[in-house]
C-alpha cells in the first residue's frame, strides 16, 4: 500500500472533495457494447459542493499535511489465493503505457479478461474473408501488444468473447461477406462459425498464447430475462442451436485446460432459464459441452445480496465452475444511480465486504467451484460505467471503501464503529 502526501489546504480540500465529484474519462475505450440496453441511462443527481470549502483563502502557505492511507498488506491476489482462486481484471491497451496502472495491476491481479480486443470485431478480418471466401482472424497489433504484455508478466487469461450478438461485424452473416448481398444459409453460416473457432484456438496455439489461457467465454448474452433467447443475426442465421454449436467447435479445437463459459448479464434475474439451458450443452453421451457459467455480476448497491448467493448456488449446483466475470458495484439501482456522497461510498464498502465475503465463505463450505473473479477494472475514472462510480479508487487513485470492503479490511470498510 503506498502512502500519499497532501501538501497544503488547497490540495486537500481537492482530494477530499474528488471522492463526490464524478470525472471525465482518461482513456476510455469508447467502444462499449450496447449490452443491457433495456436500461435507461439516468444521470446521477449533482453533487452539492459545500460553499466553504470551494475557495480556499489564500493566506500563509500551510505547512504540509501528510495523510496516510491505512497500511494494508492484502492484496486480491493473496486473498483470493487463500481460496485457490485468481484475482482478476479487464484490460485495455491505453492501461499498459500507464505506470499507476501498471502498479495497480501487478499488484492486485494474476488474471486479464481484454476489454475489447478479443471481441469478434477485434479479430475478424473482412478485407482477408472476402479474398479467402472464409472466415478469416487476424490478430492486430494492439492484441498482439497485450497478449506480449500478459505473457511477459506471467498473466493468466480468461478469453472474451467468441459468439456474441454485439461488437461482432454483420458481414460476417452475408454471402460474400457483403451487407447488401443476402443473408447466409444455416450450413454456410455453421461452416463459418467452425472456421472462425478453429482459427482462434489455432492461431493462439502457433503463435504461442494458448497457454495463458484458462477459460474463454464461448458465448456471451444469449439469453433474456424472459426465458427467450435474444434475436440476433447468429439465431437468424443458425437457429436455436446456434449456442450447442458453438460449445461443439470450442470442445473440438480449444484444448482440456481452456475451460468452456457461457457468459452473461442479470443472472440474478435469468437463474431458472440458464439452470435448463446448461442442461442441454451436452454431447451425444450426455457429457457437457460447457465447464462454467461466467456471471457478469454488473451489481448495483441496491440488489439484494441474499437473491445474488441464491443464485450462485443454483447455478454451482449444475457442477459447472462459477466465474464472476465483469464484477463491478455501481451505487444505487440502475433506474435510481446515487452520487458519491460520503454515505453512498460507505454502503459500497460494507455492499463489497458483504458480497465479496459470502462467497468466499460459499467456496470455503464447497457450495461453489469458483476458480476465477474478475473485476471490470479497478478505477472509477476507467470504467464504462465511469458515472456511477463502481470501483476500488476514485479519480486521484485513492482507495475508496470499496477497496477495503473488497478486500474484508473490515475497519476501513465504511461501517460504523
Ligand atoms: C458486457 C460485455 C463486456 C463489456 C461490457 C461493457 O458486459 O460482456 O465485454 O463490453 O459489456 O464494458
């Protein structure tokens, strides 16, 4: 834990006021799926800025102040390890030419999940599909730079995503890879969804990657809160088996350690419809075609923490691993998003503590095979969801309640004495 130092009442008063103040991005993608598009984009009440401490007086230079954060000696990695479990993180390019990222990083995790370049826009080749008459995956520069960057720091990697209804470009779904041409037959498009597959586990493979790998999210956000699954152009195209499809070519090209996720959003509220659905990615043996279930777990501090662990130990009882995969807390509800007044952050606090325990304690008691949570970043600033301030440090990287409530630092973690 690095200590830091406030020198003088102006940058104090600055520092203490980023904590309720929402900032403007430092690097964000840009580029975020329009996934949960069901919800309404509400802006966060304006925080209130105390009159006195607006305008610091301009008197004699105070002497410096020194402030300590609490010196804490656990990190995400040491204390998920204690559960045979990785601690993980997003990543985005802009975040390895950052040195506080960096430090961040290094510190805290020992697995990367890409922001965005292993999305199916980020590798599918349309210039090389149309000369080839194929599906073809190009690795870019960028991914390439960030797959270096985790092999040379001994990074392990949840792969993200293969089969998905957004980011993935729409010519893929053409004859001839062009949008104006009609839309494939199911037996062009099943032959496309095989090649793209196999290339990617190929690819990886000979270019000396594959064995960062653990897990790879297979298919992402199939299904919708009513038990139907979502309309996109692979159903369109494929049909419902599309998802059974996808789950056959991983198993036939990814090898036994890279284990097989579906992945999605409102699990809490999808618990029964992804219960049956799991039950039916199994071979003609009966043998499952999937190794984990990947929660998305966007939460908000007003769901209900009790229907959350309900939910995990539903789905762990289907004996597939449970990974939180994209976990970020955002304050209030997604109609009601609050601001980061100094209540708010505190109920965040005991809302990670109280979340990040329990299932600790459901993997202690065997409830859950968890091997994996991620988080969906570490810094308010460079989240997607930047406006309702989810993560472990605010915009001058002070840790926030929700750092020590994360990490069961109890006394930090905004509860009342
Ligand atoms: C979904 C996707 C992620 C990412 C987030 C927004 O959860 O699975 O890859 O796009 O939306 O950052």
């Amino acid at each position: 834990m690095k200590k830091w130092k406030v020198r003088g009442l102006a940058l104090l008063l600055a520092l203490s006021l980023t904590a309720c103040a929402s900032s403007e991005p430092a690097g964000t993608t840009g580029d975020v799926a329009a996934t949960q598009e069901t919800e309404t984009e509400v802006t966060p009440e304006t925080t209130v800025v105390p009159e006195e401490t607006a305008t610091p007086e301009p008197t004699e230079a105070p002497e410096p102040v020194e402030t300590e954060a609490p010196e804490v000696t656990e990190n995400f990695q040491s204390l998920f390890a204690k559960y045979d479990m990785k601690a993980g993180t997003c990543l985005s390019d802009y975040m390895i030419t950052d040195e506080k990222c960096l430090e961040i990083i290094k510190e805290h995790f020992n697995s990367i999940t890409f922001e965005n370049l292993l999305k199916p826009e980020a590798i599918l080749d349309k210039q090389a599909s149309q000369d080839a008459g194929d599906l073809v995956v190009t690795f870019n520069d960028s991914t390439i730079a960030l797959l270096d960057w985790c092999r040379e720091n001994s990074m392990a990697m949840r792969g993200h995503t293969l089969v998905w209804y957004s980011q993935t470009p729409s010519w893929i779904f053409y004859e001839n890879f062009d949008t104006n041409a009609e839309l494939v037959s199911r037996d062009v498009m099943l032959t496309r969804m095989e090649s793209y597959i196999r290339q990617v586990f190929e690819q990886l493979e000979s270019l000396g990657y594959l064995e960062l790998f653990y897990a790879y999210d297979v298919v992402n956000e199939a299904w919708m809160e009513d038990g139907t699954m979502r309309d996109c152009l692979w159903l369109n195209t494929i049909g419902d088996d599309y998802i059974w499809y996808a789950f056959h070519y991983a198993n036939m090209y990814a090898p036994d350690y890279v284990d097989l996720y579906y992945n999605d959003y409102n699990e809490q509220f999808k618990t029964n419809t992804l219960y049956d659905f799991v039950q039916t990615l199994v071979d003609e043996e009966g043998n499952y075609l999937i190794d984990g279930i990947g929660f998305q777990a966007h939460l908000y501090t007003g769901d209900n923490l009790d229907q959350y662990f309900k939910t995990v130990e539903k789905l762990g009882s289907t004996g597939l691993k449970i990974n939180l995969t994209e976990l970020e807390v955002s304050l209030g509800t997604w109609q009601d998003i609050k601001p980061a007044t100094e209540e708010n952050l505190k109920i965040q606090g005991q809302y990670y503590y109280n979340l990040i325990g329990g299932l600790l304690q459901m993997v202690e008691e065997g409830k859950v095979e968890m091997d994996s949570l991620t988080f969906w970043g570490f810094a308010d600033q460079l989240s997607w969801r930047k406006e309702r301030n989810p993560l472990f440090f605010d915009s001058a990287y002070k840790p926030k309640y929700a750092y020590y409530g994360a990490l069961q630092i109890k006394e930090y973690a905004g509860f009342d004495e």
